[in-house]
C-alpha cells in the first residue's frame, strides 16, 4: 500500500515524481516519515481520504507491518501520525513543548491563513497560532522591544516560476537581522536567494541616492553594510 511505502521505504518522496512538489514544500526526500517510524516503538497511521477511513500500525522501528484496515466512514481529508520514540535508541523521549511551539509559530507566520495548535495533554497546555498578515506580524513580533523607524515594507513578486515575498523593517539600532526561507525551511546559512536579495537592496539604494542628488557624482556608493545597518528583513 501506499502508507507502507511511505512508512517503510527510504526515498519514496515527492522530490522523486513530476508532480512538482517543490513549489510549495520542503523536504520530500522521502526519509521523514520512514526515519520517523524506523526510531519509535510503534507508530500509527490514520487517513481520511474523503470517503473511508484508513488505518494502519507498525511496531519495532517498522519491521512489524500491520494490515491496512478499512476502519470507518468521513467526509473529510487529512492523516493523523501518532508515533512514540523508542527509548532504546534515545537519552530521552520527552518533547518540549516551547520548542515545539517555537517552530509552529515560525510556520504560522509564513503560512498566512493556516491555524496551528499545539496541545500538552501531560501538563493540559494549548496554544494556537494564526495570522492572517504573516510577514506584518513577524516583523511586529521580533520588534516588540525595538524602537522601529517606520512601518514594515512588504512586497512580493514572481519571476521564472519562483514566487518571493519579503518584509522589510528599519530599527533605532546598529544590528542587521535577515531571517531566510525556502519552502518554509530556514536557510540559516543564507544562500542564492538571499544574496540577491540583498545586493538588490543595496543597488536600489545607491540609485535612489544617486538621482535624487543624496549622492554627488565624487561620492562613493553605499557598501552593503552601511544600508542595512538596523535592518530586520
């Protein structure tokens, strides 16, 4: 079955068809969830495909397949994963739920419109995440302790089948903060898309300065790090 798959062998991701996945997500190596299960105890698998609803478990890291089973009737979509970490493998099984949460917010941001919740049912937490400006309330959340200089700059655009949207803020402060993404992976050690970015900026400040007369013709261009000195994109 098609669960098995997913669940049990390596590469079988969406990196690896002509549906395009990469337009919209990270990952797809095929190794997530197959990783996932190969490390826990057991893991259970549940789909709602529309119509019936599928179930399927694997034990022992994935070597003990269980049967795909019919268990139901729905009228929604979506899968439910519920797995537990093996203890043998692991120093420690307990997730933390700021850490979690952390990353769900980061995802809510960049995903406007989607609603995220997390829920500690050990401890009876929850909390939920949604924006429906997510750029905005980014930048309005890493500058709630700056003094900023103007409203958020937010833009995006399309070029060669690749969709950007960015953000841009000016604080009172000398620290530059970029926060780059592709396919909701943060790119911490930059890249491409980052340095082009980047250059664009500098480039269209030097232009506006050069003709509106903030620049005369002796005068040096702007390095990089003069224009986004207090910078948060």
């Amino acid at each position: 079955s098609t669960l098995q798959v997913i669940f049990t062998i390596l590469h079988a991701g969406g990196k690896f068809t002509s549906h395009g996945g990469y337009t919209s997500a990270g990952g797809l190596h095929g190794v997530g969830a197959s990783v996932v299960n190969a490390l826990c105890t057991w893991c259970k698998v549940t789909v709602h495909d529309g119509k019936d609803i599928w179930s399927m478990t694997f034990e022992d890291g994935g070597s003990k397949i269980g049967k795909l089973e019919k268990v139901g009737k729905t009228n929604r979509t979506g899968s439910t994963v519920t797995f537990k970490p093996d203890p043998t493998i692991f120093k420690t099984v307990h997730f933390s739920y700021s850490t979690i949460c952390e990353r769900a917010q980061e995802e809510a941001f960049l995903l406007e419109g989607v609603k995220i919740t997390v829920k500690d049912y050990i401890h009876n937490e929850e909390s939920e995440f949604h924006y429906e400006n997510g750029l905005l309330a980014f930048m309005n959340y890493l500058h709630e302790d700056k003094d900023v200089l103007h409203e958020p700059v937010i833009f995006s655009g399309e070029s060669n089948g690749i969709n950007i949207k960015c953000a841009f803020q000016y604080t009172d402060g000398y620290q530059e903060n970029t926060f780059s993404y592709v396919n909701l992976v943060r790119t911490k050690d930059g890249g491409t898309h980052e340095v082009g970015y980047k250059t664009a900026f500098t480039k269209t400040i030097n232009d506006y300065a050069r003709n509106n007369g903030l620049l005369k013709e002796k005068d040096k261009n702007f390095e990089g790090s003069d224009v986004r000195e207090g910078l948060t994109s």
